[in-house]
C-alpha cells in the first residue's frame, strides 16, 4: 500500500469523515442505492419515522415552527419587495408609505417583523432542546454544527433586517455593528470597507445590507436547511428521549 492510500485511509476512517460521509464510494449496486436514498432531493423523508419523534411533548415541533416563521417571512418579504427601494432618500419614506397607505401593508409588515422574531426565538428553543436531549452526541455532531450555522444565520438575517427602514435606529445600529466588525482581527478593516461600501455610512451602505438580507442571506441559509433536514433524517431521525 502507497503512502497516499495510506493517508486516504486515514481520512475516511476517521470520525470527522464518517460523521459528515454514512457509505463509501465503491460501485456498487448497494452503494448506488445508498447514493440515490441519501441525496437531499430524491430522498427527503424517511422511509421510517420512530415513535417518540412524534410525540409533541418531546420536540415541542421547535424546528417544524422555526421553518414555517422562515416561510412566513419569506412570503411577506416579496410582498415587502414590491413596495421598498432601497436608496437612502426613499427607504423611510417607503417604509411609511407601505405601512400607511398600501393594502394590507401593515398588516404585511407586522406579519414580517414578528415573524421574525419568533423564528430567532424559536431557534434558541430548538438547539436548547437539542442540547439538553444529548443530540449533538455522535453521530450526530456534524448536523449541529451545520444548527449552529443556522443560528448564526438567522441573527444575522434580523440584524440585516432591522436596518432596511434606515432610520436613526438603522443608522446607528450599522454604525455599531460595522465598528465591532472593524476591530476583528486580521481582516477586520477589510470586512468593514465592504459592508459599508466605503470609508464610511451612505448610501451604497443600505444597497449591500439589502443585498445581503433578500438575496445572499436566505440562498445560504436555504441550503444550510435543506443538508439540515437530509441529515436528520440519515442519522436516524429525531433523537430519542435520554
């Protein structure tokens, strides 16, 4: 045996990679049906369901509700798109005008906004659960870290959203986060140049948050979500009760 099947052996025998990775890649005819019940779009539920993952009194469906507060706020955002501009001298007056004088744009917004809140506070219910369920334990480690990731992402899609409004509050809430941004090690100067589009807060500062809130944000966060789902599913489903 060569040293690079020897290392290559040690890869895929290690925890992290049988963690992340359930069968090999040999052609088999077994493999390939592993391969096609393991992909995310061709097989998304599971062909069995264990009998305390339906149990409402042990989930509490924290994860179920987070992702439809996602689907909520992603079909009041589109309906929220219609009627905002992101430029600094209409984002304000947008945003009134939507709440004010558009159909059912406050109730729209308010639908959006709480959502949005719900689904941070349902995530902090669902990785408490988790954790206190011993969920994270093998093989399970990989899927909470991809949580995690998750989490961060949803703090991240309210702060964007907090900023679209661009009043004071905006202002200052960009002004904060861009400084603590800025005194990150290494890269912390570079990072803040980029969020703020330049040397300091304008206008082009609103277009990126924007950007990042309706397009690049959700596309990640999709994605983390759909691996998310796949994975509890080939981990055995919901964890049972310890």
């Amino acid at each position: 045996m060569s040293k690079w099947e020897q290392v290559k052996r040690q890869i895929t025998e290690s925890q992290v990679w049988s963690s992340i990775f359930r069968h090999g890649y040999d052609d088999t005819p077994r493999n390939r049906i592993l391969m096609v019940s393991g992909n995310v779009w061709l097989h998304l539920h599971p062909s069995k369901v264990r009998r305390h993952a339906t149990r409402l009194r042990f989930t509490w469906c924290m994860g179920g509700i987070t992702f439809l507060m996602f689907l909520v706020t992603v079909i009041t955002g589109i309906y929220l798109m219609f009627y905002y501009r992101p430029t600094a001298e209409y984002a304000y007056a947008d945003m009134k005008y939507l709440e004010f004088d558009m159909p059912f744009g406050m109730l729209m917004r308010n639908m959006h906004r709480w959502a949005a809140h719900l689904m941070v506070l349902t995530v902090f219910l669902h990785m408490a659960r988790v954790f206190y369920h011993g969920a994270y334990k093998p093989p399970r480690e990989f899927n909470w870290v991809v949580g995690v990731i998750l989490l961060v992402l949803t703090l991240l899609l309210s702060f964007t959203g907090y900023l679209l409004p661009w009043d004071q509050l905006a202002i200052w809430a960009v002004t904060v986060g861009t400084n603590m941004m800025q005194n990150s090690p290494v890269v912390g100067k570079e990072v803040q140049f980029v969020l703020l589009g330049g040397s300091q807060i304008g206008a082009s500062t609103l277009v990126r948050w924007y950007t990042l809130h309706v397009l690049a944000l959700p596309f990640v966060i999709v994605i983390q979500m759909a691996v998310h789902f796949w994975r509890v599913r080939k981990d055995g489903g919901i964890s049972g009760p310890l």
